[in-house]
C-alpha cells in the first residue's frame, strides 16, 4: 500500500471525524444546540481541505476518481458508528448497522486490493 493511499485514506477519516462533530455536536452537547454557524465556522476550512487532499493523494496513488469516492464513502461509515455509539449510546450492533459497516469495510477493501 502506497503513502499517498494511506494519507488519503487518513484525511477522509479526520475529514470524516470533524464532519461527525459538525454535524452532531448539537445532540451531545447543550452547548452546541443553537450554534450552526460557530460550527461551521471552526470545522469547514479542516473538512474541506482534509478532503481535498484525501481525494489529491488517492487519486495519485490509483489514477481513479471513483476509488477515492468509495474509500470516502467507506471511511465515512467506520467512523460515524463508532462515534455514535461512544457519545449518543446508539448501539452500532444492529444487525442493519454491522452488515453496513462490514459492507463498508468491504467497499474499501476492493477499492484497495482489487487491482
């Protein structure tokens, strides 16, 4: 596996984190119940850019658009469960959710291995 592939995949997933407590900041904590603009304010520059690159490194590692789309896509569903469960207490052990993530887990799995 190639360093541009793990940068990318590595800004997808902070990119993912950030966008987890953009989004979901509002439900954890009091504080950020009224507060979309702060949010977007604090987290859209990082996002952006974490995307920007993430997308920049895997496609020079792959040559494909798509494969940085689907290990996007795929970073984005092993985070959000994991994060939803330590701070909302919804269980990510659904039948639904954990044959979603291992789907997810095998969308990047293809897009890196499947040459």
């Amino acid at each position: 596996m190639s360093k541009q592939l793990l940068l990318g995949m590595l800004a997808f997933f902070v990119a993912q984190l950030c966008v987890w407590f953009q989004s979901n900041s509002q439900l954890v904590w009091e504080w950020w119940e009224d507060k979309p603009f702060v949010a977007a304010a604090i987290f859209s520059i990082p996002v952006s850019l974490c995307f920007w690159y993430g997308t920049k490194f895997i496609y020079n590692s792959t040559g494909q658009l798509w494969t940085a789309r689907l290990i996007g896509f795929g970073m984005s569903y092993l985070t959000f469960p994991l994060l939803t469960h330590y701070f909302l207490n919804e269980s990510m052990f659904t039948a639904k959710t954990l044959v979603s993530t291992v789907l997810a887990g095998c969308i990047i799995a293809i897009q890196i291995l499947w040459k």
